[in-house]
C-alpha cells in the first residue's frame, strides 16, 4: 500500500507544481529538437514523461504525431491543447499501455528511470531512435549555484558516462555530456541519440 501512496503523494506534488509554474520552464532543448527534426515526417513519436509538452510541441509543429505520456493529467491536458498532433495519455512510466515495436522514436528528457532502458527496445520498432537527455551528477553543482532546478537525489543523476551503457543494445549514433546553455536553461546533461537495429 506504501507504493502506491508514494505515488499518490509524488503525482500530487507534480501536479502543484505544474498548476504553479504553468509555462514557466517552458523552453525546450534545442538539441533534442535537431535530432527529431532529422526524423521522417510520418514518424510516430513517444515524449515519454513529456509534462505540458515543451518538446511535443515543436516535434509537431514540424509536421510529425508525438503520443505524450506523463502521470499528472493536468500535464497532459496541456500538452494537447499545443497542437492537434499531440496525443496524450495519462500513465505511469512504469506501466506504459503500448504494445512493442510501436514508435520510431522515443524522447525522453529530464526523466530517469533505470529500469525503464529495456522497455524502450521493445517499444521502438527496427530502425527507431532513442533521443535522450537527462541530468548528471555535474548538475547538482548547477543548482547548488542557484543556476538551475532540477533533482537533489543521487538516484535521479546519471554518472560520468552512464547513459550510453543503458542504452545497449541499441546503436549510440550520438552521445555528449557536460555543460549545456541553451534556451532551456544552464544544466549538466547527458544525452545519446541511438538506434534499434
């Protein structure tokens, strides 16, 4: 019963701070964007844990369907109210309602889950992309500066050249990490665009 008050609780907590800072940190990821600009215009494209849609947004205003998922349905309400070709569905990231080989692409950006890397091989159908960026430990450095949100806890932080294990048995096509200042913001991220054979 503790699981699923804690995710009660944490739903919660996302849903304040989505009603708070509304389109506050609204500023997508330049890089991100340049990667799925890149993809086939009939590309099917999951924002995993997309919130109010900062990257659906400008992935649909270029012509492609991006299904958004995210726990807090406020998010998710938002992020189709964007662009008609945002879908969304309100789910867990950890109880996703999609089938495998569903996607030629996943985005998944300020989320990390560890467990959730083998999910996304299963779900990208051959020849789909991963594009992934999340924070790295560097960050806390970031927000002790007072230059950035973002998380606290270790166990949201990727370490120095993580992200591109997790992604195996996917093909790294791209991968960086360090500092980034962009629109989105000053942060230490890492990121990989990889594909599925």
């Amino acid at each position: 019963m503790s699981g699923a008050h804690d995710s009660r609780r944490e739903r919660d907590e996302w849903d304040a701070r989505y009603r708070e800072r509304a389109r506050e940190s609204d500023l997508a990821s330049r890089w991100v964007i340049e990667q799925c600009a890149a993809l086939p215009v009939d590309a099917l494209i999951l924002d995993l844990a997309g919130g109010i849609g900062r990257h659906a947004e400008p992935i649909a205003r270029g012509g492609r369907t991006v299904i958004l998922t995210d726990f807090v349905h406020r998010a998710v309400a938002a992020a189709v109210a964007r662009d008609e070709r945002i879908l969304g569905v309100v789910a867990d990231a950890s109880a996703l309602p999609f089938q495998t080989e569903s996607f030629d692409a996943i985005v998944c950006v300020s989320f990390l889950d560890r467990s959730l890397f083998k999910t996304f091989v299963e779900m990208l159908k051959p020849g789909g992309v991963l594009v992934y960026e999340t924070f790295t430990r560097a960050h806390l450095d970031v927000v002790a500066r007072g230059r950035a949100r973002g998380p606290r806890n270790a166990a949201f932080l990727l370490e120095a050249g993580e992200l591109a294990t997790l992604v195996s048995p996917l093909v790294v096509q791209e991968h960086d990490e360090g500092l980034v200042v962009d629109d989105a913001g000053e942060r230490q991220v890492a990121r990989v665009m990889a594909w599925k054979r």
